[in-house]
C-alpha cells in the first residue's frame, strides 16, 4: 500500500525497527558488498588499529537505516536522495549476541512535487552512529 | 604529508562497464537481511513499474567503491588508505540499479580539504548506464586521520 503524500504531515512517524548485527552478517556483507577490510571480520587486526572490537561496515549500517524508509513506502524507488554521515562506529563482539542497531524516522520536511524529507536516528547501545542522516522520499 | 588541493576537479576515465545480475541483487538484498521483493522477484518489481528486479539504495556503492580505487590508489595523489575511513556517503538516485544495467562510472575529486590535521578528500562518481543515461550519483568523503595519531 503506498503512502499518500497527502495523509503525512511533519513529525508524521515511521515504524521504527532494530535491526541485529552478529559476526556471520559482517562476513555475509563484507562478501556480498566486496568490503573485505579486516577491520570488519578479524579482531586481532581490529584491536591492533585501535578500535575497540570488529566494527560493522559504515555502508551496512546505512543499508539497515533506509530500510526503515523504504518497508514504509513499498517501493524502494522512491527514495530519490540518500545521505548520512558515519559519526561512531558499531562493534559487534563475539558473543553470539553481536549488536542491534535501532532505527527510527520521522518526516522533517514536506517538499514539493510530493516529495518529503525524512530525519532518520540510528543508534545503537543508546548511542547515535549516523548523523545528518537524512532521505528524500517521493510519494504517492 | 596533507594531501595536494590542485588534484581538486581530477577526473578519472570512465570504468568498463559493471554488468548488473539478478543474483547479484539476490545476494546483496540477502546480505542486509531486507526482504523487500522488488529486489528478488521480477513480477513483484514489475508490479511496481520496474522492468526487473531493482537494487537496494546502498547498492551502488559496490560499484562506485570499486570505482573510486582510481583515486584511492593514485600513486601522484598518495593517499595512505591505511588511514583511511568512510565520513560521509550520499546518493542521489534519477532512477534504481534494474538488474540487466550496464553501469559506468566516471570519478571526480570534488574537495580536499585539511580539518584538523586530517586530510578530507571528497569523491564523486557519476553512474552511467549503457545509453549514457544518468542512475545515480555517489559522493563519499573519506577522511584521512594524521599520521602522527596513531593508535586513536
């Protein structure tokens, strides 16, 4: 069911979600996207460039992030601009448990040609990972 | 060593063209847990007006990342990718990556500043597909932390 340009207004919420991140997603990911820094999969090396565990890759954070705007308008096309800056790192430690990252969003802005911008706020642990992060959706 | 400002508006050949697979999509749709099935299924893409299964948003990045190893190995710009992590990303799209696509992508720098000691280097990629037809672009800011912090 799309989402109506008209039936949103600022503040308007998107259903938040958390998304789990474990050590076989960041090996699953690193393939898939062809990211095969060892600071994603292999702590020795993590630790070694003083980081505090394996870190999620910054553009696996972002793909869970966006997930939250285009499971609400359907049609992933309808995202028109995507951006966000990387501002702290997730650590996914080995322990069967690994990291969630929680994401909400709320529209900021009704743009024109019935497009809105979304704010979105990832965090994890409580603390936020991604800042300026914002998507231009265009709606039904 | 800062990194030279006059490398600013460089820019890189287009690459040979990235040819787009279902199960490529498949894959990487997999890979960020995301079930949405206009990225594995064509007819529920075409439901939506797509000719074929579309990318997920992020996707292009595989392609503009791989793209962007012209700067990032430029021997004259002698960036340390060491160093080196992922600021800032954006993507604005003219329409999705539709399985089938035969993408290229042209790189430019588009900044080089220092912030705080730290070179910050600003890389563009138009994405390109076989009829010339603007996709998407991709611009990432990498940030290059000083070589005398070590450890940080």
């Amino acid at each position: 069911m799309a989402i109506s340009y008209d039936e949103v207004e600022v503040g308007t919420q998107l259903p938040a979600q958390s998304f789990p991140v474990t050590r076989d997603t960041l090996v699953r990911y690193a393939g898939a996207s062809g990211d095969f820094n060892p600071i994603h999969w292999n702590e020795k090396f993590a630790l070694e460039v003083g980081l505090p565990d394996v870190i999620a890759h910054g553009m696996f954070t972002m793909a869970q992030a966006i997930r939250v705007v285009t499971d609400w308008v359907g049609d992933p096309a309808a995202v028109v601009e995507y951006g966000v800056r990387f501002t702290r790192p997730v650590p996914v430690p080995n322990d069967g448990v690994g990291a969630v990252v929680e994401v909400s969003a709320k529209v900021a802005k009704l743009l024109d040609d019935r497009r809105v911008q979304v704010d979105l706020l990832a965090t994890t642990g409580g603390q936020k990972v991604l800042g300026m992060s914002r998507a231009v959706v265009r709606l039904a | 060593m800062a990194l030279d400002p006059s490398f600013i508006g460089r820019t890189y050949p287009p690459t040979e063209p990235y040819e787009v697979g279902r199960e490529k999509i498949r894959e990487f749709a997999i890979a960020i847990g995301d079930a949405n099935p206009a990225f594995t299924d064509p007819e529920a893409a075409k439901a939506l007006g797509h000719p074929d299964v579309i990318a997920p948003p992020t996707f292009p990045f595989v392609i503009t990342y791989r793209a962007a190893a012209q700067v990032v190995e430029d021997p004259e710009l002698g960036l340390d990718y060491s160093r080196v992590v992922h600021g800032d990303q954006k993507f604005s799209y003219s329409r999705p990556v539709v399985a089938g696509d035969r993408l290229t992508v042209a790189v430019t720098i588009d900044n080089i500043k220092s912030l705080a000691g730290n070179d910050v280097l600003t890389v563009r990629g138009e994405v390109s597909d076989a009829l010339g037809e603007h996709v998407v672009t991709s611009v990432m800011t990498l940030v290059a932390r000083a070589a005398d912090e070590t450890g940080e």
